[in-house]
C-alpha cells in the first residue's frame, strides 16, 4: 500500500479549515461563496492529479480516474457543512478519497484495473434550505423538484435561484442520474458523528447501513380551564398526556432498540394560569430494522391512544416525513471489517444514525458501504467537532485498503 500520505490529507484539512473557518465553526454552507471558494481550491488539487473533473445537472462535482475496465469504483463525500459547523464533517470523505486516488494512480502507473471517481455532493446537509442530502437524491433518482419548488430560506432566497446562481437547474437536476451508469461499488468515509467509538475506546468502525426514520407530528387535545379553580380529577390536560408519551418512549426502545425522540413541545393557550387545552409534539423513531421500526410506529400510536383515553382527551397523528432502512452490501461489509482490522487490528460494527449520501447510494441499487472513525466528544454539527490526527490518518489507510479490495470484487464481478 505503498504511496499513500495520510499525513497528507490532515494538512489539506487543516488548510480547508483556516480558508473555511473561524472561531465559531466551519462556513461551507452549500450554495453560498464559502462553499464554491472550497469547490474551487478542490479543483485545483484535483487538476493537478491529471483527472478528468466536471460538474453533473445537480450541481455534483465528479473526477475520473480511466481503468483498464469501464465499471467503475466511487468514492464520495461531500464539502458542504453546516453553519459553523465542525472541520470534519463531509470534507474529511472528499480529501481521504483524494489520497486514495492520488495512491491507486501512482500504484497502477496512471491507469488501475477499473474506473476509479470521486465524487463531492452537493449540499448533503440541507441547511440552507432544509433539504438533506439534495444532490445525491438527484442522482440517485428519488429528488421531486415539485416538492423541493417553494423552498427559501432565512432570507426569504428561493432554492431555484440559489441553485440558478450555481449554475444548476431544479428541473433538470434528475439527468445526473446517468453518472451511475456504469458504478459498480460506492464507498464513504465518515466520522461517527457520535460516542459509540468512542466509548469502546476503538478508531474505526463499518456502518452496517443507515438507519430507518418515522418522523410525526402528535396532536392532543383537551379542554382549557382555570388552574386554581379546576380539580386534578376534573381536568382534561393535553400536556398530561403528551408527558406520559414522553416516558414511553423510552420503554419502547427498550423493547425494540432503535432511537426515539421527542424533540419539540408546544402547548395552547400557554398561560400559567391555565389547564393546557392542546398539546402537539414531534416524534422522531429510528431503526435499522423496518420491522422493528413498524413496530416501534404501532406501539407509539398505541401509547398515545391509551394516554389520550386515561386523560378524557383526544389524539390525532399526521406523518412529517419518513424513509426506508438501508442495509449496506453484504459483500463490501466482509471487505471493510478485514481492512479496519488490518490497519487497527479490531473492528465494531455499528449503524449509522444520521443520514447520508451513500444511502441515496444504495437506494439505487449501486453495491454500498461505510467506514466510521471516531469522534472525539461524541459530537458532530459544532466547532468542538475533532478526531485524533492519528486516527484520520488511520481511517485513509483503511479506505486505501477496502479501495484496493473492492477493485478486485468489482473486476471478478465484471
């Protein structure tokens, strides 16, 4: 595995962030100057290693390695973060993949056994306009420009005029859709995002797949009445009901696994001297299972029935958004574990919570897989996002490891 420089990429890192940061966090919001300015120094780098770099209809910047095969291995991440965000987050995936390919062409005297592309998706976080992982579902064929048309953001900028600023068109976006035309295999590093690693003191871990989502809104309805004339057994508090919601969910992860989260709480008329007559709150449920996520779905709506009849109060559900578990490719999960176990001697397994571009990857039939490495703190979406130098460094030389696996399994494959 010779001609890999990890030490390489955390110099690029650290250069990213000192032109892309400052005190307060990481500035690559998709669509803004930050963002182009790193695509730009990007393609630099990219254009001095001699490939063959263009900008797809969705605004995805991909760069070609030729093979001696035309099926070809994918690398992605994406450059984009949230506002002040961490240094790692996204840009890490891009500039490892970059090492790797600076590795596989030096290895291969300019040209490996099959295609090997890079790829930079446009705006996997959403957090300009709300709409995660935008680019990647173009490509993979899920996008419904109607859905995504209306979109602002805080500054009341339309996303088609942001997207036309950058040269790309909402309606078309889907014809980046023909860049998977002869993808064989995608792999994505990421960091964890989370304290998983962290907690079993270990640098690297393979994603089995991404998590399923059920997201809902739950509405509970009472009756209003004076907080000092009303007596507790006469009252038909909503709040009571949606607390008693909020203990269950606990107990329904127990059973299930998974994640559940109440993550917002509004109740009406929201006076101190009055019983709550309405109460909605917002579920988020999380699996890698779809049946054990159909599950947790049916034992929520069961509890929120049951609390809401207790309570003399009514309850009603109306769907927020949802998506489908991805598993990853049985064959490139056997091929991560050997790599992370021949560059840290152990590997984990673990789900990936968080959502990414490799599963609108997968959701388009193209053979997927992920590598973790730790985070320090558990924490990602913040300035205080870090992992240990010695740790990026490590989780190239695995990507360079399950690159150089894959390009075997895709060449017996072809």
């Amino acid at each position: 595995m010779s001609a890999l420089d990890p030490k390489r990429t955390v110099a690029e890192l650290k250069d990213l962030r000192a032109r892309t940061g400052d005190e307060n966090g990481a500035w690559r919001v998709a669509w803004t100057d930050t963002w182009l300015d790193s695509r730009a120094w990007l393609r630099e780098k990219l254009d001095a290693l001699g490939l063959e770099t263009h900008t797809d209809a969705a605004g995805n910047v991909w760069s070609t390695l030729r093979g001696e095969s035309d099926a070809e291995l994918l690398i992605g991440g994406h450059m984009d973060s949230v506002p002040g965000g961490g240094w790692l987050d996204g840009c890490l995936n891009v500039l490892a993949g970059l090492e790797v390919i600076r590795a596989i062409k030096e290895r291969y005297g300019g040209r490996p056994p099959v295609t090997v592309r890079l790829v930079d998706w446009a705006d996997e976080e959403g957090a300009r306009f709300g709409r995660s992982l935008l680019g990647s579902s173009a490509c993979g064929g899920t996008l419904d420009p109607d859905a995504e048309r209306e979109r602002t953001d805080a500054d009341g900028i339309k996303l088609v005029d942001a997207l036309k600023r950058c040269g790309v068109d909402l309606d078309t976006m889907g014809e980046s859709h023909a860049e998977l035309k002869n993808a064989a295999a995608y792999l994505e590093l990421h960091i964890e995002q989370g304290p998983v690693l962290l907690d079993l003191d270990l640098p690297l871990g393979v994603v089995l797949g991404t998590f399923g989502v059920e997201r809902h809104g739950i509405h509970f309805k009472g009756q209003a009445a004076h907080s000092g004339s009303t007596p507790m057994n006469r009252r038909k508090d909503a709040f009571l009901a949606a607390g008693r919601m909020s203990q269950e969910i606990y107990e329904i992860t127990d059973r299930n696994g998974g994640v559940c989260t109440i993550g917002s709480c509004v109740t009406r008329p929201g006076i101190v001297t009055s019983v709550v007559a309405e109460c909605d709150i917002t579920l988020d449920q999380r699996h890698l299972d779809a049946g054990a996520l159909a599950s947790m779905l049916a034992e929520a709506k069961d509890a929120s029935r049951r609390f809401a009849a207790e309570g003399g109060v009514e309850v009603r559900w109306s769907k927020l958004w949802d998506i489908a578990p991805m598993p990853f490719h049985p064959d490139l999960l056997a091929m991560a574990r050997e790599a992370v176990v021949e560059v840290a001697g152990v590997n984990h397994d673990l789900p990936s919570g968080p959502l990414h571009d490799a599963a609108e990857v997968a959701r388009a039939g193209i053979p997927t897989v992920m590598l973790f490495v730790q985070s320090l703190h558990g924490i990602s979406h913040n300035k205080i996002e870090d992992t240990k130098e010695e740790h990026i460094e490590m989780s190239v030389a695995a990507l360079d490891a399950l690159a150089e696996k894959a390009m075997v399994w895709i060449g017996a494959r072809s």
